[in-house]
C-alpha cells in the first residue's frame, strides 16, 4: 500500500544499550508512530525493530531513508568490511553485530549511521541548545559516558569516532581509595563518574542519593576536568550535557563551577563569563536529542 503523501517517510532508530526507540516520520520533526524495545540479543532486538518498521510501511507507504544513531563503539570507515556494526563493547551479545546491512537489506533504503551521541550533537546543533553554531560537543552521563563532537556542522571522525568517556582524570582527594567499574580500564571516567560508578561507590542508585552527598562532589570534579579536556583539545563553541545522572539538581552548575577551575583563568572568553551558563547548557530537545539526531542522520543519507 502506497501513500504517496508520505514519499519523504523517514525512519530512525536511538539504539541504546537498554533500549532500541524506532519511530518514523516526516522529517520535520514529528513522528507518526514510535516504539521502544528492549535491547537483549540482536537477534530478537532487531527482528522487532523490523517488524516495527514493516507494520510502518504497509500504513504510511516505504522509508526514504532509515537513521541509526548507536551504541558504540561502532565502525564509521565506509571502506571497512566492518561498516556499520558495533565493535567491541561491554555490551553482551552484541561485540562485531552488523546495524546497518541487515536493516538496509531487509527495508530497501538508505541508512546513515553514527554514533548516539554524535546524532545527538547533530540534532542540537540544528535544533537544539546548538542553533546558529558550527561545533558542539554532546556530553551524555547515565550508564556509560560519552561525548559527539561536532565540527564545521559535521560529525567528527577520524581513527574511529570520539570516545572522550575514557579519558583518565587526575584522582579527586575524597576518591583515592575507589578503583573504578570500567571493565576496560577500571579507574578511567566512565569507570568513575557514570551512574554504575556512583553506584558502585555507595550501594545505592545515583537517582536516590541526596544533593548533599559527597560522591556529587566527586562526580562534577571529574566531570568538570572532561569539560576543560574538551575545551582545551577540541574547543567547541559549546558543551551540551544530558543524560540520567545530570538532572540531579545542582550537579550542572557544579560542573560548570569545575570546568572554571580546571580552566584555571587560561582560556578567557565572553562564553565563559558569569559563570559559564550560556557555555555548558543542558540539552534544548530534552530526552528527545538521540532519537531526533538518528532522524538527522536518515536525512543526510536521502541527501548523500
């Protein structure tokens, strides 16, 4: 069945660790339908995610073009046999699983394909905290960390894509004795400032320890040194930080009040001033940024 009024029909996929959100739409920034599935085995989790997007095409007509923005780490080099699938990650079951030719095969359309967190930079630089800017970097912190960078209004890659979650930040004094819940590298950030680290920590869910508590302390020191690396290797012209762990209340600014510190009155800039509020902002699409990054990057791809 063939509704020609939808014959720019995208589809997206937020493949995320926990949970695969698919939707299509228009391209505008609605979505005609949306579902989420629970990431278990690739198998399973894929099958549903194409049954999802079948059902889609016999209601609204085919996709023009499907976006994945994923987990990683995953293989952006188009000349590698590899392309288009996760690598090596933490994640069971899914080290060296194809994304895109399964999906391209079994829909028939392009895919764009890139990091989740590089989606989510592309779509807050276009429509989101970014607008009217060429860089950006999207920092999310909840299971894991990780940072999308963006420069000249495209996804940065390079050896492989940005993983700026596994920088080694120099110890915080309250946290020496810690050593860390990265099973590649133990102490480095993801290993101490993600939620399972805070957890890990103190035997309880980060969402359920009080603002007052040290380990926030600890957190937004670390996170604040991840801020400066950014500022001082990449200097985007803003930092966006989302994720789980950054709506417990105060932990922004705390930050913002770290990445000064570490700055240490080198870099001096009007974005800087007034305590760094108009630099590191929270996301201007709220939860919304992976999912419309991935319908950014099916909207590249009917381009390309």
């Amino acid at each position: 069945m063939t509704h020609a009024g939808n014959a720019a029909l995208l589809g997206a996929i937020e493949a995320g660790g926990t949970k695969f959100i698919c939707a299509v739409g228009p391209g505008d920034g609605s979505v005609l339908a949306q579902t989420r599935i629970a990431t278990t085995d690739p198998a399973r989790t894929l099958g549903a995610a194409l049954e999802f997007f079948h059902a889609q095409r016999s209601a609204h007509g085919p996709l023009r073009a499907l976006g994945i923005a994923s987990f990683g780490p995953v293989e952006l080099d188009r000349a590698s046999a590899q392309f288009g699938s996760v690598l090596d990650t933490p994640k069971p079951h899914w080290s060296h699983t194809p994304l895109v030719q399964p999906l391209r095969a079994a829909l028939g359309c392009p895919v764009g394909f890139d990091t989740d967190v590089n989606g989510a930079a592309l779509a807050e630089l276009r429509w989101g905290a970014g607008r009217g800017l060429d860089s950006l970097a999207y920092v999310t912190v909840g299971t894991g960390i990780g940072v999308g960078l963006i420069s000249n209004g495209r996804p940065v890659h390079g050896l492989l894509h940005p993983e700026a979650g596994h920088i080694f930040p120099r110890r915080h004094e309250l946290d020496a004795d810690f050593k860390g819940c990265c099973p590649f590298h133990g102490d480095c950030l993801e290993g101490l400032a993600s939620g399972p680290a805070l957890a890990a920590r103190t035997g309880a869910p980060a969402e359920t320890l009080g603002a007052g508590h040290a380990v926030w302390t600890v957190a937004a020191d670390y996170l604040g040194q991840l801020c400066a690396h950014l500022v001082f290797t990449q200097s985007p012209a803003r930092i966006v930080m989302g994720g789980g762990v950054m709506a417990q209340p105060g932990l922004l600014e705390a930050v913002r009040e770290r990445l000064l510190h570490w700055l240490g009155g080198y870099i001096r800039r009007p974005q800087l001033q007034d305590g760094a509020v108009r630099y590191v902002v929270a996301p201007g699409l709220g939860e919304r940024s992976g999912l419309t990054g991935a319908f950014a990057l099916a909207s590249d791809a009917v381009r390309e």
